[in-house]
C-alpha cells in the first residue's frame, strides 16, 4: 500500500511510537487522523506537522461511544479531503511499570493480598479492548472502499505488541496479559480479513524512548539494556515508526508478530 495520498487512522498519535508513526507518515505524503486523549499533546502534533495534513479526534479507547464519535469525524474529513483511508495504527496503550517491592502489581504482595481486578481491567481494557474496539469500528468502512493495485489492497491494520507478552517481568501480569492477547489475535485478525484485502501487522518492541518508558527507574533500564544484544540502547521512536511504513509498504508482510528489539529478553530478575 502506497502511503502517499492515504490517510491513517493513528490511536495514541500524541505521544511516543503512534506520534513517530504520524510524523513518518505525513513525510511519505501520506495523512494522519489522530484519535488519543491527550488534547494538549495531539494539538501540538497538529501544529508541528503542519499543512492540514493532520487532524485530531478526541478519543477515549476505554470507551465504544467515544471512539465511534472519533472514527465518524475521521472518516468525514477523509471525506473532505479525498484520501482513502489506508490503515489503523492502534498504538494508544498503558503499561504499568516493573515490580517495586510490595506493589499491588505483583499479584500477592507481602502480605499475600492479591492485586486489585480494577488494575489488571483497567490494563485489558485499553490495550485490548480499546485496540480491537477501534479496529472494529474502521473495519467496515475499509471493507467497502475501492481496492487499489494488481493485488487489490484495501489497507492494514498495524497493532502493538510487547516484549513483555513472550518474556514478561516479575509484576507484568496485567501488561503481558494485554500484550500477549494482541500477538494471539493477529493471526485469526488476519484470517478474518485476508478476503478484503486487508492485512494485519504486529509489532512487540522492547524498551523505546517514550512517555510511557520515561518513568522507569535507572536501575530498571539498566538492567534492560543489559540483556539487549546490539544495540545497546532503547531504540528510538523513529526506529519503531519505520517498521510500521515498511509493514504499510510491503504487501507480503501479513498475519505476523514482528518483534523489533535489538535481541532483548527481559531477565526474571533486575
Ligand atoms: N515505549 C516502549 O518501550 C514500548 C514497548 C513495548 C510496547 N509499547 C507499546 O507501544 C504503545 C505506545 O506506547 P508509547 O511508548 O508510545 O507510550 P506513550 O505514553 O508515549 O503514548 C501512549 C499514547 O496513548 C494514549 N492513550 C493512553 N490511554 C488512552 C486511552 N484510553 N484512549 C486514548 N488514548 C490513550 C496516550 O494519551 C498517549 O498519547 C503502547 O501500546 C505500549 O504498550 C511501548
């Protein structure tokens, strides 16, 4: 799928790897609804990039309502503008960070009571729920737009996985669980949509740059890149931004869980 003159649908486009993404793909000439919550950051996204090639959607993924709101403003200012929608970026996520000694994000604390259920749906909620609930809603209207190329494309579906949902940490039980039900869905999402001519990528990064890592301790991040092969750093947005125009460009990559990760694996212990 051609970037240029496309339009993509970026949850979590405000910040960190959706953001990397919006800017990638507006560099392609290519066009970037953003749905997030963050109406301060998205704004300023907007203004950076410039040239009416972004627009903001006010979206909160924990809520069906809320993104059906989002997807119909997308879709009319796809109207407007005459740039197909060529794919779903669904980046919008929560992690919670790794154990700290006698947090309710392990699953016993020291005194053997067990986390709160709040937490561990709060978690599902957003990464799966609010993932495939946006997923659903673009869907349909992709499955009706006009098939482009000898292959007869329709678009992709871009979805973020984790690190953490094959090696995940001690007090990752909510996140790994969220992460590791986004690899698991790829395949029948694949299956469920190769007739459209929609394909499905998924990408598990390890530790990137971004708001979300920012709040890790050194003595977690250290221990991180430690057991990262080469190279020895967090990767950069950027980095995370290519895979995912590579994914949109090359129509063989389908139905697969890409982990992009320098040879990290998480150790059990810090
Ligand atoms: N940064 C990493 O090291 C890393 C590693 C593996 C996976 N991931 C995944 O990548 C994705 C992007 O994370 P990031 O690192 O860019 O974090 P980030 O915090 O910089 O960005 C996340 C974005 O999602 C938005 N968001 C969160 N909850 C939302 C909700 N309920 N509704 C709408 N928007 C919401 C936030 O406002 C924010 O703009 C997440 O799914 C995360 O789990 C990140």
């Amino acid at each position: 799928m051609k970037i240029e003159g496309r339009t993509f649908i970026v949850s979590g486009g405000a910040s960190g790897l959706g953001r990397a993404c919006v800017e990638d793909i507006c560099r392609a000439g290519g066009y970037a609804a953003i749905l997030d919550m963050n109406d301060e950051l998205a704004q300023e996204v907007v203004k950076s990039i410039g040239g009416g090639k972004t627009k903001f959607f006010e979206a909160n993924v924990l809520e069906t309502e809320s993104i059906a709101a989002a997807v119909k403003g997308a879709l009319e200012w796809v109207k407007e503008t005459g740039k197909e929608v060529g794919g779903v970026i669904a980046a919008a996520g929560v992690a919670t960070p790794a154990k700290a000694r006698s947090s309710s994000r392990v699953i016993i604390d020291r005194n053997l009571e067990p986390f709160s259920m709040s937490d561990f749906d709060f978690v599902m909620n957003v990464n799966v729920r609010g993932t495939i609930d946006l997923i659903r809603q673009v869907i349909p209207h992709m499955a009706r737009s006009t098939p482009v190329g000898s292959d007869g494309e329709r678009g992709i579906i871009v979805m973020v996985s984790s690190a953490a949902a094959f090696d995940g940490q001690p007090g990752q039980v909510s996140y790994s669980a969220s992460k590791g039900a986004i690899a698991s869905l790829t395949l029948p999402l694949t299956r469920d949509l190769s007739r459209y001519g929609i394909r499905v990528v998924t990408i598990a990064p390890s530790i990137f740059d971004s708001r979300m890592t920012a709040m890790m301790s050194d003595k977690v991040r250290a221990s991180l890149l430690r057991t990262t092969e080469f190279p020895q750093r967090p990767g950069k947005p950027h980095e995370f931004a290519q895979l995912v125009t590579q994914s949109i460009e090359n129509i063989m990559l389908n139905g697969v869980v890409l982990r992009l990760d320098g040879g990290m694996r998480m150790p059990s212990k810090m």
